[in-house]
C-alpha cells in the first residue's frame, strides 16, 4: 500500500492567484486558470505542477520538463517550453518557496507524534500499527498512525513518528527521533540520533534569509546502521536516501536531497552537502566532506578530511583540500615536507 505522506496538500491553486501570491507576472495572462495541484522538480514535473528554474545552466531540464507552469527570471523566460506557463520573478527560487506554503500551509509545522494519545499520558497513539514482538521501552513515544514491524524494538526516550515506518528486526535506540521517515529491515539507529528534520534550506537575500519548507522524506534501505548523534535530514521535495547495507559513524550529518549508495562506510565527523549523491561501495575518512550536488562514483575512496568539490570517478581515491587523486596529493605532502626539511630562508639583502 503507498505511504500516504507526510504533509496534507491543499486545494488547487490558480496559476493566477499563485502569481500574486508570490509577486510574479505571467507572460499570457489567459494562462492564469490554470489549476495547480502540487510542485516538482524541473525532471519529475507532471502537467499539472509547479517547477521553477534558476538560469540558463538548467535549460536542457527545463526543454524536456512536463511541468504546467515555471517560475523563471524575467530575462530567461525564452527558454520556457511552449506547453508550459512561464511565470515570470526576480527571484524564483524564493517565489517558489512561497508556493509550497501555499499548497502545503502545515509545511513550516511538521509533525513530531502528531497529537497526544490520550489525556492520561498514554505514549503510544492507539492509531499506532505494533506488530508481534515489538518491544518499546519505558518513555518511548509512538506517534499516530506510525507502523513498528515484528521483532522491532524502541528504545527509552525514543520517538517514532507521525506516520513513520519501521522494519522488521529494527533497534531505535535511546533518546532517538524519527519522523518524515521510512525505516527499513534489521537497521540500527544508534543513541541521539536524529532522522527526518528540517533540510537547512533558506533564500537569501538583502530583506533576510527566507526559509524553504522541507517537505521530503527520509529512505532508509535494509541492514543500515546510523552512529550516535548522527543526523540525516529530510528532503526538500525529492527524498533524501540511504541505501542498503551502508554503515554511518557518530556525529556524521547527512543533508536534505542527499542520495547514498548502497554498502557505503561513512566515518565519524563527515558531512555531505545538499543533493550530493554516492554511489555505491564508496568510502568517507573521518572529517572530509562533500559538496552539494557533487556526484561520487562506485567505489570511490575519500580520504580522511578530504573535502570534495567536483564530480569523483568510479574507483577513484581522493585526498587533500580541495581533493584530488591520492598519489598526486601524496606527492605534494611528500615535496612540502622536504621543503620544510631541507629549505633555507633567503638571505636578506639588509
């Protein structure tokens, strides 16, 4: 049966009455009747959404989106396809913030449990499914409408939230939050951990940072384990994923729209920017990071406090800031401490 979602959607909203909501201005004002009923991405845009780009960099996505409508810049606008509105602002990646307000109005107050059980502070919701064998902990807390799978157990001062799923065979360890999330098989989500809060996302600008409502999810494969104090935020609109077998340390953040592989290791104190995407097998030292929207391949090694900016190889390993190929960043550690060694300060002509 499909998820039926996190955050409850609005009525259609007319193309027109979004427009002034936002303060932008349709290129054909006989577009503004059109109905839309909810937003995406330029590439998973359908014919009656709301997208939006940015500039020229994304013209190929935008061609071949399906999008009813698109908030663009003014001088951009050209590059709209035909079959979509073009909808025109000076800032359209805010302007589309606000229009997530207005289709989602709960987005900027996400719920934890959702509600309390009962007035006699009961901690599991009766909506709440609790398969067999499910152990909950003194403290616990179970959200409404959340699913716990056989043999699952919950520990002290967790919370399980509204409408989040857990395997089978899973442990939530103490003091954990979980919301905005679907949990597999068999994983592990150690002490403090917290996963499906806010992706740090904010428009800013010369009036102040105008804050993006995040209302993705948080995937997580079966057989993953996630370290103490680790953080993996959810989405924005797309869905930020760990995929199966992958090992994160403690103290590791995992921003919003992330994507990772399958049987990865990430080391404590990394952290992976917005949108960045691992592929499979590939390895993070303790402190490096990823840059947002940088794609690593299968297999990759980053080296510990690596920070990677540019697209990474299959294979490749990668040291140094900003990274590059191991044996080349080796040779300049190795040239740097013979200089340190063997150089002598230049005479002065005093």
């Amino acid at each position: 049966m499909q998820h039926p979602g996190f955050f409850l959607r609005g009525n259609p909203i007319s193309l027109q009455a979004i427009a002034d909501a936002v303060g932008a201005e349709l290129v054909l004002a006989s577009d503004g009747a059109t109905e839309i009923d909810d937003l995406r991405t330029l590439n998973e845009a359908a014919g009656t959404h709301l997208t939006f780009c940015t500039g020229p960099k994304y013209a190929g996505e935008l061609a071949a989106t399906n999008a009813a409508a698109c908030l663009i810049k003014h001088r951009d606008a050209s590059l709209v396809p035909a079959r979509a509105a073009a909808v025109m602002t000076d800032a359209p990646q805010r302007a589309f913030a606000i229009a997530v307000g207005l289709l989602y109005p709960s987005a900027l107050q996400p719920k934890a449990a959702a509600a309390a059980a009962k007035a006699d502070g009961q901690l599991v919701h009766p909506t709440a499914e609790i398969a067999e064998g499910v152990t909950i902990e003194p403290g616990a807390i179970i959200g409404r409408e959340a699913k716990i799978g056989a043999g699952t157990t919950v520990a002290a001062g967790a919370v399980v939230g509204y409408r989040v799923f857990v395997g089978r065979d899973s442990y939530i360890g103490p003091g954990v939050s979980v919301t905005h999330a679907l949990i597999g098989d068999r994983v592990t989500l150690h002490a403090g951990s917290r996963i499906g809060q806010d992706g740090f996302g904010f428009v800013m600008s010369a009036e102040g940072h105008f804050k993006i409502p995040q209302i993705g999810r948080v995937i997580i494969g079966d057989d993953v384990e996630i370290g103490a104090n680790a953080t993996v935020d959810r989405g924005f609109l797309m869905d930020t994923k760990i995929g199966e077998g992958t090992k994160i340390d403690n103290l590791v953040q995992i921003a919003h729209n992330v994507v990772i592989g399958r049987h990865c290791i990430i080391i404590s104190q990394s952290g992976i920017a917005g949108s960045a995407q691992l592929g499979d097998f590939v390895i993070m030292g303790a402190q490096s990071g990823v840059v947002e929207h940088v794609k690593i391949g299968d297999g990759a090694l980053i080296a510990g406090m690596a920070h990677v900016k540019n697209d990474v190889a299959a294979g490749a390993r990668m040291g140094g800031t900003p990274a590059r190929p191991f044996n080349e960043w080796a040779r300049e550690v190795a040239a740097l401490r013979r200089l340190a060694k063997n150089g002598r300060p230049a005479k002065s002509g005093l």
